[in-house]
C-alpha cells in the first residue's frame, strides 16, 4: 500500500469529488480516479459509494481515511524533525485554542516570534472541548483550553488567571453601580454565546439555584458580536475579563460585580505527557515557563 494512494483518497474524502481532488494535488482526474481503484483492489472493500450525486466514504473508507490522516500526521512529524536537524530553530508550531482562548496567546507569540523568527507559528482555530482528543491523536501538539482535562495522557501548565465579568453598556441602568445581587438581573437580556462551555453551565445553574429567571433571548456565535450588541445596549453579558479589558479601558463598556457569582477562570496549555515534542514546542513550553513561572501539572 503506497502512501500516495492514501494521500489521494484523503483528498477525495474531503473534497468529495474526484476533480476538485485532482486540482488540491495536481493530478488529472483520471489519475485520482486510478489510484482510488488500485487502493480498493490492493485492500479488497469499496472504499467511496459513487452512487450518488456526492462522493460518500463507505464504512471501510471511514476506517482507512482516520489512519491515512495518522500517516499525514506522521509525516509532517517527520519533516519538522528533519527541519530541526538541518536548523535548530526552524520547524513549525501549530496551537490549537478558540476565539477567546486564543487572545491569552498574544504575549507569548511575540515573545516566541523574537527567540524563534524562522519557526512557523500557526493558531488552529478549534473547539475547547475537542482539543484534548486532537492532541492525543496527535493533529495538534499544543492546545489552549479554560479547565483541567483530567487525562493522565496530557500535561498542562496555567498560563492566566483571568475570571468571568458582567458587562453593560455605559448608558444602562446599572453602568454607574460597583455591584449588583444576582435578583436584579432577573428582568435583563442577556447576550450569550451560542458555544457550550463550563462556565455558561455555572451560570445557568447560579441562577437557577438562586431561582432568578435567565433570559438568553440573543445568542451569538463570537465574541465581538457579543460585545458589539451590549456597547449598543441591547442586552448585558458574563464575558471573560480578558476579552473586553481594551473595552473597559475606553469606556465603551462597565463592568460591575455580581456578589453571587465570582468565577475564576485558569487558561491552561496542555501538551501529550508522554509523546515526545518537536523543538518549536518544546522551545514554546520554555517561553511560557520563564514567563509564568509555574511548572506543569499532570492531566490526571
């Protein structure tokens, strides 16, 4: 079985048509068309159901294409390694983090960038609740999530404490207070974010063991929106404190104290515990070390 041959039905499993694949990998229709065959023959199953007006993977090809991206994976492993042998400081950094995670990076990607110009620095934009899967399957090396993962198979390291704040707009009732009881937000809009996270559910069940009524009526799919619409005055938010400190800052935003609910939020790196790391991570790890001056602590 040839690595190529993998290469070409991963390209058609996620292009889902044999001339879009042929374009991602320079090769002619036909010729993508040949290699698929030759990979059913040489593995004895049908691997795509052509059947239909889309390319669908059948359950073999299911099987075949989640190791032809382990071997991707492998790969790419092993030209960072040999990179980092031809230049020390070459290679590449992929992190995995989502939209607000992402922001507690910004410090240490500058700093990086200054030690290690010639590394590739890339931030994969993922789920929170995905990374540790992916960095044990090995499609990231690092990942940036807001909660322990629990897992023996992965390290972790506090980059930031940062906790949760209620956020109005300057022009609501409340802009002008220091706090506010948990029982006077119970007739406010909230904005939320459409995206499941620990702290949403801590917030939702504060308010209901408090029984004061939660009225998400406008949910938002980033951040920004989330803050744009409570500048406006259109509802208020919990957002985290990191996200909107520029806001608060200009004044574009309050923020005030709810007494019942003080979230504290620990943004951590996690990395595989055991599987060993290109140089550009490693050398990542110590940025972070020198600068926050913690050590790892174990998944588990």
């Amino acid at each position: 079985m040839e690595l190529y041959s993998l290469k070409v039905l991963l390209a058609v499993a996620n292009e889902k048509s044999f001339s879009r694949a042929g374009e991602k990998l320079l090769r002619t229709q036909p010729a993508v068309s040949l290699a698929i065959q030759r990979l059913e023959s040489q593995i004895g199953e049908k691997l795509l159901d052509r059947s239909g007006k889309e390319l669908l993977l059948t359950d073999a090809g299911r099987i075949v294409v989640e190791y032809a991206r382990r071997f991707e994976n492998l790969e790419r492993e092993l030209e960072n390694a040999l990179a980092e042998l031809r230049d020390n400081s070459a290679g590449r950094l992929i992190i995995g983090a989502n939209e607000s995670t992402s922001l507690y990076l910004l410090q240490h990607i500058e700093h990086y960038r200054r030690l290690y110009p010639k590394v590739k620095v890339q931030v994969r934009r993922a789920l929170s609740s995905r990374i540790p899967a992916q960095l044990i399957d090995g499609d990231l090396e690092l990942g940036v999530i807001s909660y322990d993962p629990a897992d023996e198979r992965l390290a972790s390291q506090v980059i930031y404490i940062d906790h949760l704040s209620f956020v109005v707009s300057p022009q609501h009732r409340f802009a002008r207070r220091e706090s506010v009881s948990i029982t006077e937000l119970g007739m406010e809009t909230f904005v939320a974010h459409n995206v499941i996270s620990p702290y949403r559910e801590v917030v939702i069940r504060e308010f209901q063991r408090h029984k004061v009524p939660l009225n998400m009526d406008v949910e938002m799919p980033t951040v920004e929106t989330i803050r744009r619409m409570v500048q406006r005055n259109e509802g208020v938010a919990f957002l985290p404190r990191m996200c909107v400190e520029q806001e608060l800052e200009q004044g574009t935003l309050a923020e005030v104290r709810v007494e019942e609910i003080r979230m504290e939020r620990k943004i951590r790196l996690v990395y595989p515990a055991k599987r060993v790391l290109s140089h550009a991570a490693r050398a990542f790890l110590e940025v972070i070390g020198k600068s926050c001056g913690a050590g790892p602590e174990a998944g588990g």
